[in-house]
C-alpha cells in the first residue's frame, strides 16, 4: 500500500471515528464518511464493507482491520468494473470466448487453451459454460493473494 493511500485511509477512518458516536460503525456512519470524500458506493456495498470490517461481531473496528476491509472493498469494485468490461454481450456471465478476450488484454498475449479450459473449470464448477461474476471475483481475489 501507497503511502498517500495510507493518509487517505487514516483521513477516513479519523472521520468515521467522529461520525460514530455510539461506538457501533453503521452503514450510515460509513455513507456519510464515504460522501465527504465524494463516493457514492451502493447500500449493497456498504452493507458488505461494515460486514467484512466487523466479522467477529464485535462492533467495533480498528484501524487494521478497517484498512483490510477497504482494500478488499477497493480490490472488489476493480474486479466488478473488470468482469462488466470483459463481459461483451451483456448477459451478466462470461463465456470461453469472453475469458480468451480478457485474458489477451490483460496478459497481451495470446493465452493457449489449456489455460482457458483450466480457468473455465475453475470459474465454472457447476459447468454450466460460463464464469459469473462471483466466480470471477473469487478467482481474480485467489490468484491476486498468491502474488
Ligand atoms: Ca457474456
């Protein structure tokens, strides 16, 4: 992590402290921090960044921890961003050819087969011929942790 990241994350979480009055951080503590900094992230978004900050249910969330869950969140909406770009027809899925094309844009180079077929069993278990958007995050997030 960047430096000028780390100011950014303790500047936010400064501001969630004082938003939080009550010790619990809410979704709404996290909005109203993530207004002040001109983001505007989905309920659904927050709702899982509180979840992810507060797994132990504790209700209250360090600074470590808090910076784990905004790099997740971060590293996720990259993620999500990607797979609507790579998603080329829309359907909300990522067909073989999809993955090839992503997979040539992100390597630039052209990626040989076993490589798509070993990436289409991993994203598909089901086999159903396509990689969803969970699958891809869950994937993207493994592969990134193993750097
Ligand atoms: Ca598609």
């Amino acid at each position: 992590m960047s430096e000028a990241h780390k100011a950014e994350l303790k500047e936010i979480y400064a501001l969630l402290n004082k938003e939080n009055s009550s010790g619990v951080i809410t979704t709404e503590d996290l909005d109203a921090v993530m207004q002040q900094l001109g983001r505007r992230p989905s309920a659904e978004e927050l709702r899982d960044m509180v979840l992810a900050a507060d797994s132990e249910g504790s209700g209250s969330v360090d600074f470590q921890r808090f910076c784990r869950m905004m790099i997740r969140a971060e590293r996720e909406q990259i993620l999500r961003e990607s797979f609507q770009r790579f998603d080329l027809d829309g359907d909300g899925v990522l067909s073989a050819e999809e993955l090839q094309l992503a997979l040539e844009e992100t390597l630039e180079e052209e990626p040989d087969r076993a490589t798509i077929q070993e990436m289409m069993q991993e994203g598909d278990p089901e086999g159903t011929g396509f990689i969803s958007c969970a699958n891809f995050m869950r994937m993207a997030l493994k592969y990134q942790k193993d750097e």
